[in-house]
C-alpha cells in the first residue's frame, strides 16, 4: 500500500494544515505547526519503515519552493523600507552583535562540552537560515547535515517560545521583536513574525538577510579564533 510515493505530499499538507488549525484553536506557542508535524510523520516513517529518500521523493515539490518563499520575503521589507532607511545604522548593529554573540556561545558551548572542532564547525552556522549554515559548516570544516539539523532545533525553538521570552522581557517594539526573532531563529521565527504581525515578520526577514551575509564573511576569520581560545 505504501509502495508508491504518491501519498507523501498529501500526507505532509494534511498533517501540517491540520496542525496549524488546531494550534490556532488552542493558541498554545507549543503546537508549532512544523514541531506537530515532525512529531507525527517521523514516528510514522519509523513504524512503517519507509526511507527519508523515498518520503522526500514525493513531496520535494515543496522543497522546491522553499527558495521563492524566502525571495517573497522581500516585499514586507520593501513597504517597511522608509523606517529601514531611518534605522538602517541601529538595525545593521544589531544584527552584527546578534550573529557574533550566536556563533561564539554555540561554538563555545560545543567545545566545552567536549565536541570535535568538526562538531563545534557543524554548531557555530546554528541561527542562519539552512543553505546559508550548511555552505558556511562546509567551509570550515563541518558537517552540512549537523548544521542543517541544529539550524532546525534552533528555529523550532525560537518559534515555539521566542514570543513568549519577548513577552516576558517586555519587549513591545515591533522592530525590536522582529529583529530578535529573525536574529536567533532565522526563517522559523521570522515564519511565526509573519502571522502574528506584519511588521514584526518585515523586520525578522531583515534580520535573516543581514545575519546570513555576516555569518558568511565572518565565521571563517572567527571559528580559528575560538579554537585557539579552547586549544
């Protein structure tokens, strides 16, 4: 019955859609429409013994315009674009510190905790978008698949209670939320921006775009660094 792999894409649509109406419901940050749907399709592909390959196969179509969704990003950031203009300067110095305080502690965590200079490579990537970390592991002497797999923790947490530490910081600026969020959890958190608030998803998408060009020129000149601290 399971041979074919028509039944994949049907299967992820129903299983997502259902999830997100049933977080909407209950309007609990823990119901993440991806975490739901990750906790019910890789039990099911265990218990029944179908492959990653194979799944993937049959929905890749949604892999597939992953690209054009983050490029759409683009226009909440062009109807925000006179309020980037006035804060361009702040906006750029955040996300400065933010990508540098994300690659230091991972990495460092990583490395206290005993991890190989190729884990720590895999971890520091951690709070950019996928095809940016896997790139940027790549070229330091990491995993691909480890930075994508801590690429997707991280975002999953930052969706699931990103907003809620916000709350209770009492971080009310919709810029500031925004930029928080896309900062520490790249395209999940700036996912879950867009649907709470349009604003806050302009400056999350900001956020992804400015920390993925500064982890790409600057995790190759710090990852060194950091080793040498630990050696």
């Amino acid at each position: 019955m399971l041979e074919n792999i028509w039944w994949s894409l049907p299967l992820t649509l129903a299983v997502f859609f259902g999830a997100r109406k049933l977080a909407a419901k209950l309007k609990s940050p823990l119901l993440n429409p991806l975490l739901v749907s990750m906790v019910i399709i890789i039990p099911f592909l265990v218990a029944t013994g179908i492959s990653y390959e194979r799944y993937f196969a049959g929905s890749k179509i949604l892999n597939d315009l992953l690209q054009p969704a983050v490029v759409a990003l683009a226009f909440p950031l062009y109807e925000q674009l006179h309020q980037i203009r006035a804060r361009w300067k702040s906006i750029i110095t955040i996300c400065f510190i933010g990508s540098m305080v994300a690659m230091i502690t991972g990495t460092s965590v990583a490395l206290l905790m005993g991890a190989s200079p190729e884990i720590a490579a895999s971890v520091l990537p951690k709070s950019v978008t996928t095809p940016i970390a896997m790139a940027v592991g790549g070229s330091i002497g990491g995993i691909p698949a480890i930075s994508a797999v801590c690429v997707i923790f991280v975002g999953i947490l930052g969706a699931v209670f990103g907003h809620s530490l916000l709350n209770l910081m009492r971080i009310r600026t919709k810029a500031s939320r925004g930029l928080a969020m896309g900062t520490a959890s790249h395209a999940l958190g700036t996912a879950r921006c867009a649907e709470l608030d349009y604003q806050e998803g302009a400056f999350s998408s900001l956020a992804l775009v400015i920390c993925g060009i500064i982890t790409s020129l600057i995790a190759p000149f710090l990852f060194p660094l950091i080793l040498t601290v630990f050696g």
